[in-house]
C-alpha cells in the first residue's frame, strides 16, 4: 500500500519534522520563513496518528526525491535568499558584502588577498598613518608589494611612522578596520564584474561528465573561441596534477578517504602515481588494496566524488593554504 500518496505537500512536511529528534526540527525551522512555521504548524498539529508504514513511505518519497536533484550547486543568490529568512536585511547585506571580497576570516586577512595593485591604487589616498597601521597587520610580502607601488614620497612617509609606530590602540584599529570595511571592501565586492567565460566555467565545473561533454561540443559548433576560453578555464580533478607537493599534502589530510578511493578509480594512472608517492608507504598501500577492492562503481559516483576533492582544493586555495595553478607558463628570465 502506498501510504504517502493521499497526503497533502504540508500533511508530507509535517509527517518528516515529526519524526526528527527534536533539537533537528528545531534547525530546520529556524530555517523557515514565520509564514511557512504557521502553515507546518498547524499541518503538525492536525496530523493525528501517524501509522509506521505511512512514516516510511513518505520517508521514501523524500529520499528518493532528493537523490534525483543532481548536484546542488551554491551561489551567493542562493545564499542571500536562504539568510534573509532568518536574519534581519541589513546583517545579511553586511554578511554578503563581507563573503563577497576576498578570501579569509579576519579584515586582515582579507586585504592579504586583495591584488597588490588594487590595495595600492586606494591606500595612495588615505592617510601615512592609516596606511602605516594597514601595512603593519597584513602579511610582510603582501606589504612589501603593495608599498613598492605607491609614490616614492608617500611610501617614504609610511616608512617612517612605522618606524615609529607603538602600539596601536584598540579604538584606532577598530576605526581603521570599519572604514576599510565600508569604503574599501564593499566597493570591491561591487565593482568586481566577472568575466562571462568564468561564470560558465564554474558552472561546467559541476556538470556530470556527460552533461559537460555534450554541452560543450554543442557550444564548439556555435562559437568555438567561447568553448576553448570555458575550457581553458575550467579546473578539474586532472588538473590537481599541476598542484606541488606541499598542496598535494595538505589536500590529502583534508579529504575523506572514501571520497579519495572513489575518485581514484576513474582517474588516470599518472594523477593516482601523484597522490601514491605523497603518501606514507603504508597509507599508499592501504589506498591501493582500498582501490582494488572497489569493485565496479558508477561513473556518476565518481564524478560526484572527483568534484567534492576539487571543491575542498578550491576551499583550500581560497584560504590561501594551496595555490592552484592557473595552466599558463610562468614567465622566465634570462
């Protein structure tokens, strides 16, 4: 009997949060717009009896459903939306400006990320004392960058009262790190247009296999400089080969091995020699005979692991803990 059928999407809703632990309802429904608590609500409250069978049946349909979305793909509008439901608007424009510019967790670590040129090109107009206090918090080669490129005569004056800098006083800094924040940094996540080519690159980038393959050679017979520019663009499990063994390392103690095996198996012979050879003997081994004992797998399953291990060294070099190359040559010099 198939028990779930004759329920209403709300009777079906009100059925799964009855059946979580209590303190799991309860992050989902701060999760939830104050119209939508209403509406489960009273759906929970009218619901009745439940028998077992009509429990797991609706269990099934939501399993099921959620297992044919696919790959769930984030973004900044999806992020947004989903806080606006449970945060007032302006914390969420504050959080939104924040996550939008650079990389890291403190202001300080966020203007280590910013283009030398960028950060230069606005410090060139604040105060000698203000820069001093910015260049003294950031990372000394990021500083060192950034004031080789500001006016000899201004550089020269931030030098100078760094020399003589003391400590700088809790007020002071925070007023330093809120018109950074305000001015700088909001500015920068607004004016940072993305090229078209990246966004779609992206977006490949968590396509299947097959999707992705058949989307761009469709795309190559329409406009093939497009495709060759989203190609060259994309970053995928193969090009984790281009990462140095310090990446590689810190990669691996941060993946899942289950992850790791099953992304493995559908790679090619030299990727796998790479991550063999920055493992223990020991730990290669033991990924060997996990390998050889997979079995036959899907290659939807390893797709979805190989892009996993490309997100978490996205991640990672987003933190600023990796470098991923970019497939040019690095420039060279007689």
């Amino acid at each position: 009997m198939a028990y779930g059928k004759g329920l209403t999407g709300p009777q079906k809703a009100a059925t799964l949060m009855l059946a979580l632990r209590e303190e799991q309802a309860a992050k989902v429904f701060a999760l939830l717009h104050e119209d939508e608590i209403r509406d489960l609500s009273i759906a929970m409250a009218a619901l009745g009896t439940v028998p077992s069978g009509q429990v797991e049946e609706v269990a099934r349909e939501f399993t099921a459903a959620l297992g044919q979305t696919g790959h769930l793909v984030g973004s900044f509008e999806v992020t947004e939306r989903l806080l606006l439901k449970s945060l007032p608007k302006e914390r969420v424009h504050q959080i939104m400006e924040e996550i939008r510019g650079p990389a890291g967790r403190t202001m300080w670590d966020k203007l280590g990320n910013v283009n030398e040129a960028v950060l230069a090109n606005y410090l060139k107009n604040e105060y000698p004392q203000t820069v001093a206090v910015v260049l003294s918090k950031v990372r000394p080669d990021h500083a060192a960058r950034v004031l080789a490129l500001l006016p000899e005569a201004f550089a020269m004056e931030v030098v100078m009262r760094m020399l003589r800098m003391e400590t700088v006083q809790k007020e002071a800094l925070e007023g330093v790190e809120r018109t950074l924040r305000l001015e700088f940094m909001s500015n920068l996540a607004r004016g940072s247009r993305r090229d078209a080519h990246e966004v779609m690159a992206e977006i490949f980038n968590n396509l299947d296999r097959a999707a992705e393959t058949r989307i761009l050679a469709a795309l190559e017979e329409r406009n093939r400089e497009s495709a060759e520019k989203i190609r060259a663009l994309m970053f995928t499990f193969d090009d984790l080969q281009r990462l140095d063994q310090a990446g590689i390392q810190v990669l691996l103690r941060s993946v899942p091995k289950d992850k790791l095996v099953l992304a493995l198996k559908g790679a090619s012979e030299n990727l796998r020699d790479m991550f063999f050879r920055n493992l223990s003997e020991r730990a290669a081994k033991l990924l060997k005979d996990d390998l050889a004992a997979l079995g036959p797998v899907r290659l939807r399953d390893v797709d979805e692991a190989q892009a996993t291990i490309v997100g978490q060294a996205k991640d990672l070099a987003a933190q600023g803990q990796i470098q991923l190359a970019d497939g040019r040559e690095d420039e060279m010099i007689a």
